[in-house]
C-alpha cells in the first residue's frame, strides 16, 4: 500500500488532570516497545474509536452530543463515538471512570469494575453494554474539548485523526498503570516532563509535546476547565532535509526528533 493510501482512523486521547503539591500534574503512560504505533513514547491515555462506540445506546449528562459536534467541527453521530471513546479508552487504560449513578454523581471507586474492565478491553463487551448494565450515566460534562492532531502522512503503520480532551481526575479514583499497553505511568507536572523530554529520558510525539507545553502555562485544574480552546486540525509535515527527518508544525520552535527516528 502506498503511504498516502493508509486509512486515518479517528481516536480520542484524554490528558487526566489533578493538583498535586508541585503543581499541576498530568497523568502520563509508557507504551510497551514493539507496539505498531507509538511504541516505546510517552502518551496521555486514549486509542482509535471502536465501531460500537458510534451506536452505545447509553445515559448522557452534560452538554449535548450537538455542542460537542460544533466544537470539534463534525457530525454527532462521529463525535458522539469520540467522546464515548475518550472515556471508554480512559477507563481500559488508567481505571478512571468518568461516569456515576446519576447525572450529577460520579464513581468513587471503580475496582469493582475490574473484570468489566478487562472484557472492555478484550473487546468482550462494548462500552455501552457495561453502562447500562450497570446502572451508569456518563459524565460528558467532566470533559473538555482541547485540541485536533492529525498523523501526518508518511507515517507507514497507521494514522489516525486524534481528538484531544482534558479531564481531572474524580475525588476518590486512582488512575494506575494495570493495562497491557503500558510499561510504566506516572504523575508528573507539564514542566518536569518536557525537561525528562528535553534531558533524553522519554520520547514525547509532536501532540504530546505540544499539549505539555501548553499545559505548562497553567497553574491549577480550575484554570484549564476554564480555558476557552480554539480547536483547529493541525497535520504536521513529515520532511526529510539532509537525509533526517523533520516535522514541521505549528509551534514546533524548541521541537526536535530523537536521533534513532
């Protein structure tokens, strides 16, 4: 298959928030290497939309499937999966449950959901199917739209076109590290992990970066719930100049590829 022929599926990725005692912090995955995509790099939690994601026949709270449809500039139908997507990818990856019994309630322990957790991820069970069998509401309102990045082409594994969220953490959930994906999470604020980035100790993709970086110029979750984000579809450009590889993008200044890309 040519490389400009490789499907752009849709996904969702979800930066977790809290106030810790440095400050802001963000709640970051290690993806196990070897992975097709993004082996090896530091991610937010998130992964391409499911089928069943488009058709969950589930409880909604907060703002209509049209709004987030305006802000994401798509039809609801797509950005109805996108946001079940988002909290679905974000309860397989880290155990945070962005839904509670009512609509104005949310989880306070999600370990008894271990085993819907597993055959959520397994793909044994849709997202909808768990919800409403368990009685939940999802919590649409606990997220907010932040940012569109789309894989640039030249990419020759997969590409997909990522909505990005952001969410704190609800008081009495724990995010962890208990997936088959990750090799390592952690806590860290923006700030402390563009220097581990910068000092060579992860691999952060363009999006990544990005979103730490403007993540940094806040100080507390209150500030970035409240923030108004203009969302546009930025693609990088892939380049090779002088037999290296280049991305070109948006604020890409203090931006630079590792030297075993």
């Amino acid at each position: 298959m040519n490389e400009r022929e490789i499907p752009v599926k849709d996904a969702s990725t979800v930066m977790l928030l809290r106030d810790g005692e440095p400050g802001l912090e963000v709640f970051l995955l290690r993806r196990v290497r070897g992975m097709d995509f993004a082996g090896g790099m530091t991610v937010f939690p998130g992964g391409g939309v499911d089928l069943s994601d488009a058709d969950a026949n589930l409880a909604w709270a907060g703002p209509p499937v049209s709004w987030w449809a305006q802000k994401f500039g798509v039809d609801e139908h797509r950005v109805k999966a996108l946001v079940c997507a988002a909290v679905r990818e974000t309860f397989e990856e880290c155990g945070v449950l962005l839904a509670g019994p009512t609509p104005d309630t949310v989880v306070a322990d999600t370990s008894g959901y271990r085993a819907a957790r597993t055959a959520l991820e397994k793909r044994e069970l849709t997202f909808g199917e768990f919800l409403t069998a368990e009685g939940l509401v999802l919590r649409a309102d606990l997220l907010r739209p932040w940012a569109n990045w789309i894989t640039p082409v030249g990419e020759t594994t997969r590409r997909y076109d990522t909505r990005f969220f952001v969410a704190v953490v609800p008081e009495g959930q724990h995010a962890d590290g208990d997936t088959s994906e990750a090799a390592a999470v952690a806590w860290s604020t923006p700030s402390a992990e563009l220097a581990h980035w910068k000092a060579g100790g992860s691999i952060l993709m363009p999006p990544t970066w990005s979103q730490l970086t403007a993540l940094a110029g806040y100080a507390t979750t209150a500030e970035v719930l409240a923030a108004e984000q203009v969302i546009e579809p930025i693609q990088p450009d892939l380049l090779v100049v002088d037999g290296k590889y280049k991305i070109d993008f948006p604020g890409d200044e203090n931006y630079h590829l590792p030297a075993s890309l």
